[in-house]
C-alpha cells in the first residue's frame, strides 16, 4: 500500500490517494475526498491494465465546476441515505425531521451536499487496507444525531476488492449507506452495448414518476427489468429505455452471489457479493458527457452500476427493512467485488 499528498481541498484540507496492489497485479486507487473509488485496474496477460471504473486521474478533477454541474457522483461514498427518500421528510418515533434536496419532491443520496463531497479522515492505511472516517454532525442535510461513519476498502490475493462500512450514532437517526461506483468493463471504453448482467433477482421494487419506490414489489418475468439472467444491455441502450431499478435479492448474505457482468472485449468477469439485502442497477442512462481518465469520452451508457444498500425510500414504508440506527446499536455493511479472468 502507497499513500501520496495529492492536493488541498479549498476546505483547506488535505487530500491524499492510496494505492491498494496485490501480487496478481490487480491495483485499486482510492481518495479520501468522497472516500472515491478512482481506479480498479487488472493486469492482463500482455502486461497492460484494465481499468474497469469510470473516474478522473486527478481527485481535484472530482470538484472541479464542469463536473459539478451534471453531477453522477462517480465512485462516491454515498450517506447518509443511499438513493431516493420521497416527500423529504421522515419522521422517527413520532418526530418529523425535514431534509435538504436539491431536488423538486424527493432527497437523492443524502442532500445537497452529501458523504460523496466530504474530506474523509485517514483512520488507518496498510496492510492491504484503508480506512477512512467521516463524523456527520446533528442536522447536516437535515437529519438528527451525530453520526460516526467508517469505511474500510482493502485488496486480498484472491483478487477480491471490498468496501465495508461502520456507523453509530447519539441519537436514532436514519441510515442507508451505499458505494457509487460505475463499472465498464472494457477498459472504460466506449459504452456498455455488448457487456451483459445479471442480477440474482426474481422481483423489483416499483417507483414513480421520481423514480422514488412505492413499496409495491413486482415480479421481473416477462418485463423488460428482467436480470434474472444475462441480459446484455445493448438491448435496453437507449434514452428512453433506462435503467434505474432496485432488485430485492433472492438471496441474502455474502456467501451468495449477488450480481455478475462480463464484456464481449476483455477476458474479465465481475462478481458482487454483499451484506446488503437489494442491488439497484444504474445503466448510466442520465450521465453527462465529459472528458475522464486518460481523455476518454463519456457519455450516456458508458456504464453500470451495482449500488448495494438497504430498499430505497425504506424510511417511508413500513412493509420495507427498518433503516433507523440507534444509539447503542452498530451499523456494518460489507460488498466484495471479486474480479475473474476468464
């Protein structure tokens, strides 16, 4: 593991980049501003890279004013509340707490300004692992208690990269934390057209016109949200045929395979195991064009998300899994992205 002073945040605090390698080759660089996954890089048989996440070569390109202004939150950290919360109020034993959003009607990955644009603190680094914390303060993004947030990314010799979070808090607040990371697994090249998924999911949650969850759960046979096998995304590229859908696992825990994808190009395939009970896919169909790594162009359809969290909006249906912490208690979540030559 290597750690390098990258730069200043205009916070005035420092940003660094970490270098997680394993004997395989495999190589991961992570930042604490937004604890930003910015490269997942595999060593190939002729001693090149494929770098399967979209990102930027320099963590200040994460802030920078061109990005911000069309905003996919690129291998971020996502808290407090990962995806949609409709109505932008929740309400915990009884008392109702409004939220800050940015957007008309509903908050999207926990406010306006979110864990994805934070200066996370180095806890640890080493041994094939960094750890970053971030301390949430009572009322930021309008939700209550002090929140102590850890993550911890390391890299093992069985090329699996993993992410795992810890959290407490003084006082009941709600919590759904995901990771943001979009996946290509061509090199990051062009777009996902002859890449195929699958999702180890017989159902989907309904949302909708925001795309925020209803609490309706719908089966994905004989609908165009079917992963339950591989689809190759090509067949749903296209602006009106979008991906943004939550899939309730068949299976939870992370000895079951929860999501795959391999590409026609390389000889990759991703495996995603999690703690997490649901996957929501993303085919990126919203994201902006702009210039990444090495100059690439991206554009609509350069990627796929596998976000792994609790059920969107849970925090306003009941009938979904309780996302309310509370003192005493410990949240922990962990996701391993195994990666498979083949």
């Amino acid at each position: 593991m290597t750690e390098q002073l990258a730069t200043q945040h205009p916070n005035g605090k420092n940003v660094y980049v970490f270098t997680l390698k394993n004997s395989a080759g495999t190589e991961v660089k992570v930042t604490n501003y937004g604890a930003i996954i910015m490269s997942i890089k595999i060593r190939k048989s002729d001693g090149t890279f494929n770098d399967i996440v979209l990102g930027f070569d320099e963590p200040q390109q994460y802030w920078s004013a061109e990005y911000l202004k069309n905003y996919p939150y690129y291998g971020a950290a996502i808290g407090r509340y990962a995806n949609r919360i409709n109505g932008t109020v929740i309400h915990i034993d009884g008392k109702g707490y409004r939220l800050n959003s940015a957007a008309p009607g509903y908050q999207l990955h926990g406010g306006v300004e979110g864990f994805d644009k934070k200066v996370w603190d180095k806890i640890e680094a080493g041994d094939g692992k960094v750890v970053l914390q971030y301390i949430s303060p009572d009322g930021e993004e309008g939700f209550p208690g002090n929140l102590t947030v850890q993550i911890i990314f390391s890299l093992n010799e069985a090329n699996e990269f993993s992410y795992e979070y810890k959290a407490t808090t003084d006082a009941p607040t709600a919590v759904n934390l995901t990771h943001h990371s979009y996946f290509n697994l061509n090199n990051g090249k062009g777009t996902i057209h002859n890449q195929h998924l699958r999702i180890h999911a017989a159902s989907y949650l309904e949302q909708d016109p925001n795309y925020c969850t209803t609490g309706n759960v719908l089966p994905v046979k004989g609908t165009r949200n079917d992963f339950s096998t591989y689809n190759q995304t090509g067949d749903i590229e296209h602006p009106e045929k979008g991906i943004d859908i939550s899939y309730p696992l068949d299976r939870q825990g992370i000895e079951y395979i929860a999501a795959e994808a391999y590409c026609d190009e390389e000889a990759i395939k991703l495996e995603v195991y999690t703690t997490a009970p649901l996957v929501h896919l993303y085919n990126s169909c919203g994201s902006p064009e702009i210039k990444g790594k090495g100059g690439q162009q991206y554009q609509p359809f350069s990627a796929f998300c596998f976000e792994t969290q609790v059920h969107p909006n849970a925090i306003t249906i009941p009938s979904f899994p309780d996302t309310i912490l509370r003192p005493g208690e410990a949240y922990t979540t962990k996701t391993i992205y195994k990666l498979v030559k083949k």
